[in-house]
C-alpha cells in the first residue's frame, strides 16, 4: 500500500487531496483547466520569464531546439519526461499502465537527447518524441499541438535543476493550465547545484510552485518525502513507493525475437560461448582492468567472447580511444553498427556495442556481467547473471539508491582490480557453486524489495482516468 505522508495509521494511505479532487467512479472527471496557482506565483513567473527573455537575448542555448518526431501530431497527449533509455526501462511497466489507461492519448515523450529517439520509439511505437532543452516557447508550442491530459515525469527531477538533465518548470506549468493530471514516478533527490544561473534563478523562485504543481508525488523513501515536504510539497500528496526498478527488471515473458539484433543475439545465445558483457565502462582505469582481465582470461577460455558496450557511443574522441585500448590487447573487434544481423564469426572475440538501447537485451548472452561504475545493476540481474562490479559510485546518480540498497544487502560482488575480475569471471564459467549461492541470495533479496508498481498504480489511479 502507498504510505502517504501523513498522520494516519501507519500502512494506510491518505487520498490525494488536489485542488479539484478527482470525479467519483462512473462520474466525468471535473476539469483542472484554470486551477489556481499558490500565492504570488504569476508574479514569480513573470519576474522569471524577464529573466529568460534576458537570457534570450544574450544566447540563451535552450531556445531553437524544438522538434517533434511527427510534425503533424495533433490531439490530446499524455506527456511523459524520461531522461534516458535506463530510465525508461526502470518504469516501463508504469508507463505500460498509464498508456493502457488512456488508450485515447497520444504519448509525448520529451528529452533533450535527440539520439535516444529511435531507441525511444522502438520501445513505444506510437508515440511522438519532443525535442526540447526547456526553453517556455517550447512548452506553450507543444501544448498547443499536444494538449497534456496526463503529465509523468520518471524519476527526475523532483526540484528544478535537481539532476543533470532539464525539466523546466515551464512545461509543469503549461500541463496545469492545460487541465492535466501531474504525476511525480520513483521520485529521488540528486541534490544537484543548478548549472547556470538562469537555473538558478529558476529554482530560487519556482521550487514551492514546482512542487505544489504536482497532484501526486510518489518518491522512494521516507527520507525523500520528508525533505520535499520541508521545501513545500504538500505532505497529503506525498507517498513512500518504494524503487519500481525493482519490478522492471523482471522479464518473464521477454524472448529474442523482440531484440532489435535477434539473428545475432539468438546465434550468441545458442553457440553458448563464454561471454563476458561489460555494460557503460566508461572511465579509462575501468576499461583497462576489464580488458586486462578478459585478457588472461582468454588463456584459460580460448573461445570467449567480449561484448563491450561504451556509455555514450556517440561520442567519437571517447570511442575511438576505447578501440585503441582494444588493439593494444590484441583483440579482434567489430562494431555492431557496422556488421548485419548476422551470427557473429567465431574468430571474432570482442563486440563493440556502440549502438543506443540494445544493451538490456545483450546481457542475455553473458556468461557473466560486469557493469561499469555508476551504471544500471539491475539490467543483468533481472536475467539471472552473476555479476562484477567496481568500487566508487556517486551518490547522485540515478543508479546509486540501487546500488547502495544492493551493497547493503550484500549481494554485489565489488573486485577491486584485473586478477579478482578474472577469478570471479572464471568461477562464473566453470558453474562454480559459490556463484549459484550468489544468484540464489541475490534473487531473495530482490524478491522483498518489489512492489513498488502496485503502489504507484493505487496512488494514481483516481487521477489517470478520462
């Protein structure tokens, strides 16, 4: 059950409590078009928006990005702000329920990151992606192509600038006066400075606003919602849900013929090689410890594979420098982007996944994982893989809550250097029974940690309906 933030019994929710409460069952829902604001909020808008025409004026790089996958969308949407493909996976199956929900709104995803498009859309074929770094033009031209019904924002940001990625106020307000449903999912705090001082600015006048927007506030923990309700949320709109990673990274049903590169996975899959899959190793030390590992480890496994996948492929400087490091161990290496969906040839002994959204789908083949620092754990668990990680993770990002509940739990297995990645891998090869102990004791501790989509689903289900 959702735990709201209030001074009922403890287990027992407290019902939102909005401006325009929700319409009955079997009743129209009353339109929130024109729901008043807190006090003094078209003044702090105003004196925010002279800001930002200031801004404007002298360069202001968030204007003049505004796209739309489809140009000629029109109708009612539900807006949804998802950061990145990690992001989307950890509430795909919230926003699986919010699209079935309102099977009559068009999905409007918005992002700032125009590569992550076609990823976006492989996973929700029917929806529009707005490109928009979050500038207000922005957020009154896609209303008024998309008008919002439902807004969702995943994760992030709970507070303006709270991340490193941009959800501007702007489009909060705009789905408010457009009548819209506004939903905080899996809320947590990064406790990001703003970048710039237009954000700063923004958040030193908008944070209660932005806040108070919200008709439900979902967070992950108690620690959260009480440091939302100090800056202003409403504690009765507040509810303790729990991480929805922990349900997302199941995959019951999930088969090859639904990866984007199902010949070559399904041919990794089958041949049964020994596979390590290394997911965003992004820092050099890192790249250079898995590679010396995987390289001796090729003396004891002659027929392993590698599959690499960088964190930001795009980049090519940070690309080309991870493929000279793979040359200097002598490997032989392809890109995905750059062989068919084929079987992989066998004298191949490093993949380069330097394509965006496949990744989730290619831990299937590892015979062990190893994800790189910062990074999503769950993706690898959720199939049943042992798993490697090393030390340093930062407590602002968006993978650390897992992280640390994990670490806690004592269920990640942290090497510190090349020789305990191999003996950890080695083990994982060899079907060493330490390593089933492992994987058991994980899969009990991730089991007492899901439920978190069934209490999303109670807190919002009064405000998704038509």
């Amino acid at each position: 059950m959702p735990e709201a933030l209030t001074d009922q019994a403890p287990g027992r929710p407290a019902p939102p409590s909005p401006p325009v409460p929700p319409s009955q069952p079997g009743q129209p829902r009353q339109s929130r078009t024109g729901r008043s604001a807190g006090p003094g909020e078209a003044l702090r808008w105003a004196a925010f928006r002279a800001l930002e025409q200031l801004s404007d004026w002298r360069g202001n790089n968030t204007q003049g990005v505004f796209s739309l996958s489809d140009p000629q969308a029109r109708g009612p949407a539900l807006w949804l702000y998802i950061t990145t493909i990690g992001e989307l996976n950890a509430v795909a199956p919230m926003l699986e329920w919010l699209v079935a929900q309102r099977p009559d709104l068009r999905p409007v995803l918005i992002t700032e990151h125009a590569h992550y498009q076609d990823a976006y859309l492989a996973r929700l074929p029917g929806a529009v992606v707005c490109l928009s770094r979050g500038h207000s033009h922005d957020a009154r031209r896609l209303a008024e192509q998309l008008p919002p019904q439902v807004l969702a924002l995943a994760e992030i940001p709970c507070l303006p600038s709270d991340a490193p990625c941009r959800f501007s106020y702007a489009f909060l307000r705009q789905a408010r006066r457009s009548g819209a449903a506004t939903l905080l999912l899996n809320g947590w705090l990064y406790h990001y400075a703003p970048p710039a001082r237009l954000d700063q600015m923004e958040r030193r006048l908008l944070e209660r606003d932005f806040l108070q927007a919200l008709d439900v506030l979902c967070v992950q923990d108690p620690a959260t919602a009480a440091a939302l309700a100090e800056r202003g949320a409403p504690r009765d709109r507040l509810h303790v849900t729990g991480n929805m990673k922990f349900d997302a990274m199941q995959r019951p049903h999930w088969q090859v013929s639904q990866a984007r590169s199902p010949v070559l996975l399904g041919a990794l899959i089958d041949g049964q090689r020994p596979t390590v899959v290394g997911g965003c190793v992004t820092e050099l030390h890192e790249q250079q410890a898995v590679l010396g590992a995987f390289h001796q480890l090729l003396a004891q496994h002659p027929t392993a594979l590698l599959i690499l996948a960088p964190r930001h492929p795009e980049n090519k400087e940070r690309l080309q420098a991870l493929l000279a490091q793979i040359d200097a161990r002598g490997l032989r290496w392809v890109r995905r982007s750059a062989v068919p969906d084929a079987p992989l040839a066998p004298e191949v002994n490093c993949l380069v996944l330097d394509t965006v959204g496949e990744l989730r789908d290619f831990y299937a083949a590892a015979s062990v994982a190893h994800v790189g620092v910062d990074h999503n754990v769950l993706e690898p668990l959720g199939l049943g893989k042992p798993l490697t990680i090393q030390d340093g993770w930062n407590t602002t990002y968006p993978s650390y809550p897992v992280y640390r509940l994990l670490r806690d739990q004592g269920v990640l297995h942290t090497c510190t250097d090349k020789a305990s990645l191999l003996a950890y891998w080695h083990a994982a090869m060899t079907g060493s029974p330490a390593i089933q102990d492992d994987l058991h004791r994980t899969e009990e501790v991730l089991a007492s940690m899901r439920g978190s989509v069934a209490r999303h689903q109670q807190a919002c289900a009064a405000w998704v309906g038509p």
